[in-house]
C-alpha cells in the first residue's frame, strides 16, 4: 500500500508507516500513514520559523485565494472526504459528510476574515500623537487535534493560524491522520509556500512532547484529555509560551416538568448517543425534575430501542462503533463502575455483533444515579449516560453546575423565565434551550469555563485572540 507521508518543508518525507485501522470492519486497512520522530518534528519547526518572516508580510489576497481555494476543494469531495471519515473514525456516513461540509465552511469563512484585517488609529491624550492599535501574527503555531472530528478540529485551528499570518508544526491524533492528510495536501496544492504548514504524524510521546520542548514554538493550541492539556499548560509556562487548551465535559441537560416531552427526548438522544457519545459536548448526565421523570424514560428508552448500531457506512445506522479497543474497554469498565455504584441499568450496556467486526456497543442509560458517583462526574466519552432525578428547577440548575467542568449545558422547557435564568446562570460556556448540547455553527465561538477551557475562545472572529498578538505604535506627528 502507498504510505502517506509527513509534509515538511514543502516535501513529503518518508518513514515508517503505522495502519490506519476501520473500526466498523477491523478487517479493513485505511492506509498506511506516516510514523514520525522527534527528529521530523524539530526539522518541522525549523521549517515553519524560517518560512514564518516571508508569509506573516504575505498579501492579504493571498492568504484569501488559499483558504478559499481549499475551502472549496473540500466541499467539492465532501462524499469522499466523508466516506474518509466514517472509514477511519466510525461516525456514521451522514454526520462525516457534514463535519466535512463543516470543514469547508470554516476555510470559507477565515478566507473572508483575511480581508477584512483591521486595527485601530486612535488619537493621544497628548498633542500631535497618533496611536495605531494592530495585531501581529504569533509566530509558529504547534497544533494538536483529537481523534472525534478528525477534519473539522484541524480546520478550525489551521484556518484562522494561516489567515493572520501564523505558520504551522500540526500533529494530528495518531488514531485519525487520514483526514489530517488530506487536508494538509489541498493546502500545500493550493499553493502555500514551503515550510507554513507542516505536518508531523506520529505518537504524541515523541512528536507531541518534542513541539512541547522547543522554544522556537511561540504559541500550542490543544484539544484532547484534561491530563495531557495539564501537560501543555506546563510546558508552555516553562517557556513562555502562548496556550490555548479544550478538554473535557460532563454537560448536563435539564428536562423540567414543563417540556414538550418529544423535543427533550430527542434533545437528548441525540446530544448523549449520536456521534456514538464521543464528542466534547455530549449530555452525559440527564437531570430530570420529578413531575417528568417517569414519562421521560419510558420515551428515551423507546427512542433508544429504535436506534441502529452499525457500520458507519451502512444506510440506515445511526449509531457507529467506538472508535477502538481501548476507548472500548473504557466505556465497558464505566458501564460496570456505574452497575457497582448502584445506578440502575435501564437500557443497553451489552457488546454487538455485526456483519463486520467492529467495536460496537449499544447506547447505555442508566437511571437512579446521584451526582456524586463516578459515571456523573467522570467524562466516559462513550454512548454512556447517567440520568438524575431533581425535584424542581432549582436543584436541576444546582447540580447542572456540580461539576469539574463547563463546556455545554442545555435545558429542555417551555417557560421563558426558567431558559431565561439558565442561560444567565449555567457555568457553561456554550448554553443550548431545547436543543442538542453537541453541535455549534462555524462562524461562533467554542469553548467552555472551569476544567474544560482555558485561554481565548476558538472559531469565528474570536479566533484573533489566540493566532495574534496586540501591538500600539505611536507617532509624532
């Protein structure tokens, strides 16, 4: 098989090749994919610092004509793309298609930022003094994306680092680098110079720590564990450096008495299950007032018992595989833990068989659970979710914020005033009112309080904080 290579430098450089393995058909090799080293990342780097003078003066019509140009590409091979992902990460082929049509949103809209770069000319409170407010490009961007939205996280980190001028080191999860790469290529054919994107797959151990240890990394976005995000952080003090950091969630959705019992249940099918659990921004904990309680379960677990776990390239599945043994064995382990600490299992918990040999699990509910047990404290980041019975609004509201983290919180009502005071008190922050948790639009910030963020939010305009820095000129006049 052809094995794809890293990017550095403007060339594709060889090395040892890890399989790319279909966790819907275990079977299936995606293809072999470079296995990088410290080495490559530190010759990466190099790269990008030495490119970094020339695209950081770079026009603004330039930087436009590439990020539409691949932003265009994408959305021209969505379906493939698509297929691409589903085959590599086990999301159903319809939500793959879209995260791509995502992807090609995002490098749409940060090809229009590019021309609309601003600053400020401000007068002085002295006499004949002129102040220029602007923003600078960082310097070379280490970027590291997650396995669970394999082309839309890199987008949303790649396009706005080359819209202000930034030049790249990427390493994307070792689980997912077929997507990475694709990505990686229409850029580097779109025509960005040698050495501003650079991509270096590999394991986290080696290319990871070495983008840690390099002083000439001037600024590291992260998105992954809340362990490895602690890494970074420290790193990146050590040196100074600028760090922005998306970890984890336990993201409540309310249900009061007063919902419309439909919108609720699908609210949170989809914000717990779909995506088989594995997003950021999954329900994972359900709290539910007492007036609603039972009705509620009864109709989730009907909607459950609907719902088709299968190949994510299968018509018809709504649910894909988890996306490996491991994060297998971690939502099993979970699933036992919560038996253990004596929530109730109402439905699910069992391994499948299909057609193909996958990691396939149905979706887990379990009700009776208490806030304080581990399946309600701990991400999972599995089809995974524990279901709290709350006697009225103000305990939902309590125990929605009873948490290490702050990511996203939804609430399923029909009062004005009670979706009124959640979205002013939630410490969240992302606030949905009968809507999923999981899904927000290209063009508005991302990002959460507490354990699950730290530094500027990512995506849309708000991306400015991360990629640039602030600089005031002043002029005699």
């Amino acid at each position: 098989m052809t094995i794809y290579q890293n990017l550095i430098a403007g060339e594709w450089v060889g090395s040892d090749a890890t399989k790319n393995i279909n966790p819907s058909d275990t079977n299936e090799v995606v293809g072999l994919y470079a296995d990088g080293t410290a080495e490559d990342t530190r010759n990466a780097i190099a790269a990008a610092k030495a490119a970094f003078p020339a695209w950081s003066r770079s026009g603004i019509w330039e930087r436009h004509v590439i990020l539409k140009k691949a932003g265009d590409e994408i959305m021209a091979r969505k379906d493939e793309l698509g297929a691409l992902l589903a085959r590599e990460e086990g999301k159903t082929l319809p939500e793959a298609i879209g995260e791509t049509i995502r992807a090609s949103q995002i490098f749409e809209f940060f090809a229009g930022e590019a021309l609309r770069l601003a600053g400020e000319v401000i007068p002085s409170v002295r006499p004949n003094i002129g102040v220029e407010i602007t923003r600078d490009p960082l310097g070379v961007i280490g970027i590291i994306t997650p396995w669970n939205f394999p082309i839309a996280i890199p987008a949303w980190k790649i396009a706005p680092a080359l819209c202000y001028g930034n030049t790249i080191v990427f390493k994307p999860a070792e689980l997912v680098p077929g997507c990475s790469w694709a990505i990686v290529d229409i850029l580097h054919r779109a025509g960005l110079p040698k050495g501003v994107l650079n991509l270096v797959m590999g394991k986290g151990s080696l290319v990871g720590q070495a983008m840690l240890d390099s002083p000439d990394v001037t600024g590291i976005t992260f998105t992954g564990s809340t362990g490895t995000g602690r890494r970074v952080a420290s790193a990146s003090i050590e040196h100074n450096r600028k760090f922005q950091l998306e970890m984890g969630g336990k993201n409540p959705m309310v249900v009061l008495d007063d919902a419309d019992l439909a919108v609720a249940v699908e609210a949170a099918a989809n914000s717990g299950f779909f995506s088989t659990g594995q997003r950021c921004t999954a329900s994972s904990r359900l709290i539910v007032t007492e007036g609603i309680h039972d009705k509620f379960v009864a109709a989730l677990t009907e909607k459950l018992k609907t719902l088709v776990v299968d190949n994510a390239m299968k018509t018809g599945t709504h649910i894909g595989p988890v996306v490996d043994e491991k994060q297998l064995k971690t939502d099993t382990d979970y699933i036992e833990i919560g038996r253990k600490e004596g929530a109730k299992l109402a439905f699910g918990g069992e391994l499948i068989t299909r057609e193909t040999p996958g990691f396939y699990l149905q979706p887990t509910l379990f009700t009776e659970a208490t806030n304080q047990m581990r399946i309600s404290r701990e991400e999972i980041f599995g089809p995974v979710v524990s279901l709290i019975r709350v006697k009225d609004y103000e305990e939902a509201l309590a125990t929605a914020n009873d948490t290490p983290f702050g990511l996203s919180a939804g609430i399923a009502t029909t009062s004005l005033k009670h979706a009124t005071h959640f979205k002013r008190n939630s410490e969240a922050g992302m606030v949905m009112v009968n809507l999923p948790t999981a899904g927000v639009d290209f063009h508005v910030p991302f990002g959460g309080r507490k354990g699950s963020s730290y530094g500027p939010r990512e995506q849309g305009k708000y991306a400015a904080e991360f990629y640039t820095s602030v600089k005031t000129a002043y002029t005699l006049a």
